[in-house]
C-alpha cells in the first residue's frame, strides 16, 4: 500500500503542474490578445500613422482637406464635375501669373513661356508651390537660361523641356517642404525669338 501511495503522489504533484502550467500559458495568450487589441483599436500606444504627413492623392468627387483657393470651381463659378473616365484621381492647376523670359544657351536668341504646373495631390502642393514661387521662378529661369534653341525646336524637346521644368521645381518644394508633389508643367504660352 505504501508503494500505491508514493506511486500516486508523483501523478498528482504532475497533474497540478500540467494543469498550473496551462492555466498560465492561457493567462498570458489572453493578456497578449487583449494587449493588441488595445495597440490595434489606439486605445495603448500611438495612435497616430509612423510616417510623416504627406500630401496625399485626392479621388475625384472627394474632399480636399487642404483645399487650395479656387480649387473645384472654375474662373466663372459652377463647380467642377469630375468624370468617371480617365484618373480616378483629380487634378489640380496652379497657373503663375507672370511669363518667365530668359536668354538661351549658346545664342542670342531669347524664350518666353507661360506657364501652369498639375498635381493629383491635396491642396498643400499648391500651396507650398505659391509660397515658394520666387525660389521656383529662380529655378525655372536657370533652366530656361541652360536650353539652347534647337532643343526647344521639335515637340519632343518641348516635352523635354516641361520635364526638367517638372523636376526643377520638385528639387525645390524637397528642399523646402520635404516632398515635391508636382506631376506635369504646362505651357500656356510659348515663344521663341
């Protein structure tokens, strides 16, 4: 009988341990559960997005939530209806009021251009555009002023041309801003002499 007895008390002591062993286990998969949920739905940790806040795309038929002025109605007043072709992204201008002229490259020969910069991002784009249009304007006239005449002779060097216009006023707004945003320049004129 005493073997019987110390036979059963080792299957008692590992039935206790099994069983507080797995009691604890559960506790702590619960507690880690109800943890992430909590990190998850913001209510323990940051609850903000990590990265920084970066002009986003705007859907068309969406609300900018940095509206630029002017921004979804035209010059006349009805407001802007956006397509279902196309985009799924609208787009926004910003036209400088003042044409830039400079002297190209190589020659005495002299380009005016009027111009118009897009983005499908929001309104801080624009806005960032505005306020550094006397940066941007230095830095569309040094390209300008690098062009020679027979580059800007064919649609093809045009096109070339809106392109490092593009990235020139990008450098720009990342030097200042931390992000560029600025997908196509546009001339609204163009002259050559």
């Amino acid at each position: 009988m005493a073997e019987e007895e110390q036979s059963a008390s080792p299957k008692k002591k590992r039935g206790k341990f099994l069983t507080l062993a797995l009691g604890t286990l559960l506790m702590l998969g619960v507690g880690a559960g109800g943890a992430y949920a909590a990190v998850a739905t913001g209510l323990l940790g940051d609850s903000g997005d990590s990265g920084p806040d970066l002009p986003r795309y705007v859907k068309k038929g969406a609300s900018d939530p940095y509206a630029f002025p002017g921004q979804g109605k035209s010059d006349d007043g009805p407001p802007v209806v956006h397509g279902e072709g196309g985009s799924e992204y609208r787009t926004a201008y910003y036209s400088f009021d003042d044409s830039f002229t400079s002297n190209l490259a190589g020659t005495g020969g002299l380009i005016q251009v009027d111009l118009a910069v897009s983005t499908k991002r929001d309104g801080r784009v624009l806005a960032w555009v505005m306020n550094h249009e006397l940066a941007i304007r230095s830095a569309i006239l040094a390209e300008l002023a690098a062009t020679h005449e027979q580059d800007v002779g064919s649609i093809e060097g045009k096109a070339t041309l809106a392109k490092r216009l593009t990235a020139a006023i990008n450098t720009v707004l990342e030097e200042r801003e931390g992000f560029g945003g600025i997908e196509a320049v546009h001339f609204k004129g163009f002259l050559v002499q």
